[in-house]
C-alpha cells in the first residue's frame, strides 16, 4: 500500500468535506477511497493505493487502510457514537491547515480524486453505499471475505464487446433484493393506462382526415 499517498488522499477527503460543510465517518471515507482505487483502474488498470481490499460484511473493506487513514498528519478521529440500533459512527476533526497536497500529485491521480469527491462527497451514505454496492463491478462479482477483483471493471481503451445479459452477472437473489430497494424508493410501479375521450362526429372526421394526410 502506498502509505504517504493514502494519508494525502485521506486529508485532501477530509479537509475538503470539513470546508464544504460535508459529513464523511468512517465508512464514507473507506467508500471513497474504493471508488477511487475504482476510477483510477478503469483507466490505468491498477488500483491508486494498492489497498488489498475484500468483501466484508456488506461491502468493500480494508482495515489496514482505515488505520493509515486514520494517522494522516493533520486529521484526529473523534469519539465513535453509538446509537439505538447498535451502529456506529466515527468522524473526524482537521487540526491543521496546509497547502494543498493535491498540487505534488500527477493528473491522472488528481483526476481520479477530484472527480469522486465531487460527484460522490456530498451524496448521502445510503445513495453512496447503493452505487458501490450494486453498480461497481468488482461487487457485483464478489465473495464474501474474499478479496475483490478489479480486473471485471471494463477498460474504456478497449473495443466495446458484444451487449450482454446483465441479468445473469447479477446473482438472482442480489437482483430481486435491489428491485425490491428500488421499488420502495420509487413508491412502487404504476401502470398507465389509456384515459378515454370523447370525441363529436365533427372531431372524429378532422382526426381522422389529419392522419390520412400524415
């Protein structure tokens, strides 16, 4: 793992969300950083930080990440809260401000950075947890406590293949689960139906001579 640059990434993350006014706790940060190794395999077909991430529990984890995070010069995990339903939340504090470190950094390690910050900084966690879960490709080909496989992620550079059946890379129960999700959020599907009108026998005959026309 390249630790100087996962303690950079971690305060440029944290700095940034304490400016914006943006919460970011421990699995927020860690999905960040997943989304980052993500965008940057895309393109460069190796992850950022070397981080040798798996699947645990529900998502993609590291632990030997979160502590290198957690020791980046200028950032002090706060006191975890707990709440009723036994979940956790850990945030942090800047103590110091510092030029910008995002400056040493070469483009393309920029680019990855910035772009999911900000699309995904100010998303809020269930939206964020949602895409890493269900539309990242290295978790939609994972084992549970198995490390992750970023080599599915498809690589932009290369021809575009054949469409495929999504529906078989999805696991049955994983698809159902997820339409399950999505049919709650959106409040359930509704089928239009037609809504009749009436129509004079003058109406009738210039709809009927305006088609003919057409």
């Amino acid at each position: 793992m390249n630790v100087p640059l996962v303690q950079e990434i971690a305060y440029y993350l944290l700095s940034h969300a304490s400016r914006d006014r943006v919460g970011v706790g421990t699995t927020k940060l860690v999905k960040l950083f997943y989304l980052i190794d993500h965008e940057y395999y895309r393109w460069h077909r190796q992850t950022l930080t070397g981080a040798p991430w798996q699947f645990y529990h529900y998502g993609p984890y590291c632990e030997e990440l979160v502590q290198v995070a957690q020791s980046a010069d200028g950032i002090e995990p706060e006191p975890a809260l707990e709440f009723s339903d036994g979940k956790f939340y850990q945030g942090y504090r800047v103590t110091k401000w510092d030029g910008d470190a995002a400056g040493r950094w070469s483009v393309p390690v920029r680019a990855a950075v910035d772009s999911v910050y900000r699309r995904w900084g100010p998303a809020t966690l269930p939206v964020l947890l949602d895409h890493v879960y269900f539309e990242t490709q290295p978790m939609l080909h994972a084992t549970r406590f198995r490390p992750l496989d970023f080599s599915v992620i498809p690589d932009p550079k290369q021809p575009v293949e054949a469409a495929r059946d999504f529906g078989k890379a999805i696991p049955k129960e994983k698809g159902e689960a997820l339409r399950r999700r999505l049919l709650a959020r959106q409040g359930g599907y509704r089928a239009t139906r037609p809504i009749p009108v009436n129509l004079d026998a003058a109406s009738e005959s210039a709809l009927l001579t305006m088609g003919e026309h057409e």
